[in-house]
C-alpha cells in the first residue's frame, strides 16, 4: 500500500474524509456509479478477504476478454496492491453462502430483471453490473464477464477512498446498487506514429485507463512529421515517418519499416494487446492513409500524387493492391473487431477516388476478416458517390462535409472526438489551440446552456450542432492526444502527466454524461478524489512513486567509493531534488559515461546531458564542468521542467529542447525527467562523487 504514504497534505486528507461523510448517501468515485441504496452497516476489507467466482460462469468467454475467473485473478493483483495485504488467497470457484463468516468478494453474471442495465440510446451492454453489500459478502453481477470487471474498479476505489478515510481496516457501505455505462465507446487516442512509445509504456498506459472504466485505446500507428519546406521539396524523404508493425523479415512489406528500432514486432503487439485485453480494453490499431503516408511513398515513390508526396495516387494501378498487402500482413494481429484506416485529410477534389477507396478498403477488410473499419471525418463534396453506412466516422472537426448531426440523420454511426473539447497537442500547442490537459472548465460548464460536456456535445457555442443523448448512432467518445512536434517535444512520461488527468475527467463524462443522473460528479467532488484515486491505481506506477513521503530521502551517500552502485530505485517521478557534488577526472575521457542512470533517464557528464532511453535523445544543458575540480550541484524536478543551480547559485539552468512548429519558427520548451536513479557512476566513471542525496518533493 505504498500509494498512500505518497499522498498528501493532513488538510487533503481531512478536507476527502469530510466530503464522505457528507456524502454518505452517495459512493464518490471516478466514474460516478449509477446509483446507490445504503443500508447501515458496513463491509469489512481484512486480511481474511476471499475472491470466489460462480462456477455456473467462471469460464465463459465474451467479446475477446478474458474469463470470469481471468478478470477475478487480475483483481486480486490489484486489491493486494491497494490494501498492502500480501496474503490474499488464490481465487477460487464454487459457490458462497449469504450467511458466509469470511470477508467474501463474490463474481458472477446475471443482473436481476428489474434493473435497468441498458445504454442511454437503450441498447444493450454487457458492462453494466449490480452489486449487492452485506456485512461479510460483495456480490457483483455483471451482465458479461466485462460488467462484473467494472464492478471491481467500483470495488476497488471504494477500498482506497476508505483507506484515506481513516478506516482500518477499510469498509465499504451495505447496500446494493447498479451502473452502467451511458455510451459504448468510451476510447483514448495517442499519436505513436510521429512519436516512438515502447511496449511496456504503452501497457501501463492501458492499464492506468481501465481504473476508470476507459475501455478503448486508439493507437495513431503510422505518420510523419510535417514540414512543408522539407515536404515539397527536394528533401522529403528526410522528414522523420513512422510505421510501428514490423512485419516478418521474409514479408514483401518487410522494407515499408523505416526504422526497426522503432517498431513492434507481433509477439510485442500481442503482450499489449493481452494486457489491455487483461484489464477490459480493446486496442484499436490506425494506419492511416491515403493521406499522412509519407511512410508508404518513401518506400514506394511510384505510389504517391506528384508534389506531394503525402498523399496517395489513388488512380495508380498498384497503390490500393500495396495497401491490401499491407493490411493482409497485419490483421491477423489483431483482437479487436474494429480497425481504423485513418482517411483524413485528402484532397478535397479527388473526392470520388477517396470515397471509392474507402468503400473498397471497407468491403475488403470486412470479407477478409470480419472486422468494420472507421475513418476519421473529412470534407468529400462528391454529389454522386458517398461513403458506405457500414463505415463509422470519428467526428474532430467543424465547419466542413463533417457535420456529425448531419451524417448521423444520414444514418451514419458517429464517434466524437472534436478538437475543442478533447484535443490534446504533446507539450506544445501552437497559438495555444489545445490546453496541456482537458480543460475542467469545459467538461462541467462548455456546453452551449452551460451545462458540461458530453459525447452529445459537438459544438460549445451551436446547439444545434448538438445532439441528444438517445441518439442510436452516437456511439460515444475518443479523447486524443497527438505528437505534432515528434520525439524530442516529450518523454513518454510528460505524456503520461497530460494524460492522467484527462482520462479521469474523460471517463466521469463520457460513463455518467452531463445533467442526465443526479449521482454524476461535481467538479468539485471530481477534484477531490482524483488525486488519491491517481496514486492508488493499481497495476502501473506511471507516476513513478518511492512508496514514500514527501520531504523524505530516498538515499543519501557522503561520498561513493567504487561504481558503480546500484540503490533500490529504478525510477523516481518528480517533484524531486538530486544533489551532488562531482570531481570530474582531469582528461576527458569518461565524459560520455553516465553519471547516473534509470529506467526513464540518463544522465551524463558530457554538457550535463540528459538522455530518453526510449528515443536515445539527448538534452543537453550546455554545462561543461571543469575537471579536476568540486562542482555541486541541485537538479529540481517537477512535472513541467528540470533546472540545475550550479555551486549555490541561484540562477536557474532549464534542460530544453527546440521544436520545428509547421515549418514557421522553433519554439523551446522545457523538459521534464524522472530521477536517474538505479545506478550511479557506471564502469568507466573515473571522478568523484560526493554528498549524493536524492530528497522527495518540491
């Protein structure tokens, strides 16, 4: 249960334990639950606690998750990480009897007729759950095997938010209650085509999300980094391109890979797409073309339009055949009954060869594998041809052909993504279009009657670009966060900060809506129990947390006699503060020797560099230190940047880094690193080290 050492002030905690106990009528947590009837006693979270599952539905698949009893052992991983109760007996399979004198979480299917356990469209869904709360039994009931996971998060959260209460052991009310989902498609999207992520990142990412009932990861797989001096030119082939599904070496697409390094193989794919599977998600895979493929003509030129080497010649012979090819290596990699083919962004008068393309890839992709395939919304003035039904749109954009009420009265299945809302930009947003993360202001009050925002919501200022709640071909929601300005504009960590919030925020609204149950979170109620609910996720530690307090030393060392020395800490998120004093050795030899390294950075003597592992960036601060001589110095940290003060100074020295915005100017940003802090003074290190301290906190 180290999370809860990583929290927060006293006055924190006692503002949480206020709010429930004023709230005792109504269990607060991200997403809000449907509803709740509280009787007057309380369930008790002890070291006895068992997982049993009904053997009537503990094997059952559905919908590409795992089992009953798959979700339940998943579960006990993460109610032993929450509770710090190490002894949690394995999950079982039987029956429970109501009069059971052991603390019992009880997993099976089969919601009562009575409740209610439908979309706000009144379709049906296999998340909704009921759970029922006596003093010694937690029965969940979920409608499929992924409903009952759901009931776990409730669960789950309710254990945390009992912990900060004060109780111990945690308790949860009696009572019985049920929730839903409103919308099916409650997804987020990130850019990892103009941005490499590695596996195990993306993993946890996925794992983060399901802790609030997220149950979609959009993965923007291929792109290239646009800049029009170099794209019409004579030097597009040098704009950086990412496609992330290596193929297999014998593959006739095997060449399409721009860089090896930067790609997943199928075995790697397929450990993400289990976790995720694991935790309730589904991956939804992009490639996006006939547009965004500068990847695909830097491999085959022939393919491209003339002068503009992004777009695809749709007339020529071989292009669509390529793509088939591309698309036959691929979709067998995939779980998920649903793909994206992008199809944003062509030219608007080629309108008739784009619609027949995306028909075409639509109807192939359906008869090879059964999956459906969708597109992002894009402008196709064509008066005689249209876009098959079969497709779904991802609305992100107004004015244009892609006015979602509209497509929708035309029977089209809409998913919203519009950039006012839920756009975000990493690090950088130019002219500030997009805020570093959701902006709370909008989700509880930007839409047009100051209510929140909902995936009914398209416009903030149009209500009639607005739709209801019911509507049967609103399928719901993708937030998405792209990587416009490339590799060196964040570590996957910064893109994890703008990230961490906004999911939350995202999963209230697009679960509960706006306005439609009174059970759905204020703003305020939001706020405070977001950020224990962050430090308590289970099953990642994105923030990278000790497990201890802030003002606490994770180490501290007078002087290091022999390197290199390993300590106890892979990683430590900010807010930190490393300081030290170093000797460098009078020749320069070890300068690209890592003065210290960890699992989300590097970093070395050589200009005080940090390094990205996972890019093999450098940021340099431009500090060359002189040899043979003490220099200390502090490195502070906090989500947004990293400075150094050198010998007491207390001028600050930011790592940066300068990115290329469309082409037009450079903008430098501030970076942010997690404390290299596994291993310090690597072979080869001849210096000193002295006074090494690394102390928690601002």
């Amino acid at each position: 249960m180290h999370w809860l050492n990583t929290l927060y002030s006293t006055a924190l905690l006692l503002s949480i334990a206020q709010h429930m106990q004023q709230s005792s009528a109504q269990l607060v947590q991200i997403p809000s639950i449907k509803s709740f009837s509280r009787s007057v006693s309380n369930f008790v979270v002890d070291t006895s606690i068992q997982i049993v599952v009904d053997v009537d539905f503990a094997h059952n698949f559905t919908g590409g998750f795992p089992t009953l009893v798959g979700f339940a052992q998943t579960f006990r991983e993460d109610l032993i990480s929450v509770t710090g109760f190490s002894n949690i007996s394995e999950v079982q399979t039987g029956k429970v009897s109501a009069d059971t004198t052991t603390s019992t979480v009880f997993l099976t299917l089969g919601p009562s007729s009575s409740s209610n356990l439908t979309l706000f469209n009144g379709k049906s869904t296999g998340e909704g759950y009921e759970f029922e709360v006596a003093q010694k039994l937690y029965t969940i009931r979920g409608v499929e095997a992924i409903g009952a996971w759901w009931g776990t998060r409730t669960f789950l959260q309710q254990v945390v938010l009992s912990i900060v209460n004060g109780s111990k052991p945690a308790m949860i009310p009696t009572g019985s209650g049920e929730d839903n989902p409103g919308w099916e498609i409650r997804g987020f999207m990130l850019d990892a085509g103009r941005h490499w992520f590695e596996i195990p990142f993306l993993a946890d990412l996925c794992v983060y999300a399901s802790f609030f009932k997220i149950n979609e990861f959009h993965i923007h797989a291929s792109d290239f980094f646009y800049d029009p001096s170099f794209l019409y030119g004579e030097d597009w082939r040098d704009l950086y391109t990412g496609f992330r599904f290596q193929p297999s070496e014998d593959s006739p697409i095997f060449n399409l890979v721009p860089e090896l390094n930067e790609s997943w193989t199928q075995t790697q794919f397929s450990t993400l797409q289990t976790t995720c599977s694991n935790h309730g998600v589904t991956l939804i895979p992009e490639i996006d073309t006939p547009a965004h493929s500068l990847v695909i003509t830097k491999w085959k030129p022939e393919l491209m339009i003339s002068g503009t080497p992004d777009l695809l010649n749709l007339s020529y012979p071989e292009t669509i055949p390529t793509l088939k090819s591309i698309w036959d290596e691929i979709l067998p990699w995939f779980t998920s009954s649903e793909i994206s083919i992008g199809a944003d962004e062509y030219s608007a008068s080629l309108a008739e060869d784009y619609i027949t393309f995306v028909n075409d890839m639509d109807e192939y992709i359906s008869g090879s594998s059964g999956k459906s395939i969708r597109i992002w919304g894009t402008s196709e003035p064509s008066t005689t041809e249209s876009i098959s039904t079969n497709v779904t749109i991802q609305h992100w954009w107004f004015p244009g052909g892609s006015i979602p009420v509209q497509l929708m009265d035309q029977g089209y299945s809409i998913i919203n993504s519009d950039q006012v809302f839920l756009y975000l930009d990493g690090k950088f947003s130019d002219g500030g279009q997009f805020p570093w993360t959701l902006n709370i202001t909008k989700m509880w009050s930007g839409a047009p009657d100051g209510q929140g925002w909902a995936p009914n919501i398209f416009s903030a200022d149009d209500p009639t670009n607005n739709t209801s709640i019911e509507n049967p071909l609103l399928r719901g929601s993708i937030m998405a966060l792209w990587n416009d300005w490339g590799n060196n504009a964040t570590t996957p960590l910064e893109v994890y900060y703008q990230l961490a919030q906004s999911l939350a925020v995202f999963a209230e609204k697009t679960w509960s809506g706006s306005g439609v149950r009174a059970s759905a979170l204020t703003r305020d109620e939001f706020q405070e129990v977001y950020s224990v609910l962050n430090a308590a996720a289970p099953g990642q530690n994105l923030n990278r947390a000790t497990g201890l307090e802030d003002g606490s030393v994770a180490f501290s060392y007078d002087r290091i006699s022999q390197f290199p020395l390993e300590t106890s800490f892979e990683s430590v998120g900010p807010p930190y503060t490393l300081s030290f004093s170093v000797k460098p050795p009078p020749t320069t030899n070890t300068s690209s020797t890592p003065l210290f390294l960890g699992l989300d950075s590097v970093l070395f003597l050589d200009s005080l560099s940090f390094k990205d592992p996972s890019t093999n960036l450098r940021y340099p601060l431009g500090v060359d230190l002189p040899p043979d001589v003490f220099t200390s110095l502090e490195i502070h940290a906090t989500v947004n940047h990293t400075y150094a003060l050198l010998n007491g100074s207390s001028s600050a020295l930011y790592w940066t880094s300068n990115l290329d915005i469309w082409g037009e100017y450079m903008q430098t940003v501030n970076m942010s690193f997690a404390a290299p802090s596994y291993i310090i003074g690597l072979d080869g290190f001849e210096g000193e080290l002295v006074n090494v301290t690394l102390r928690l906190g601002e």
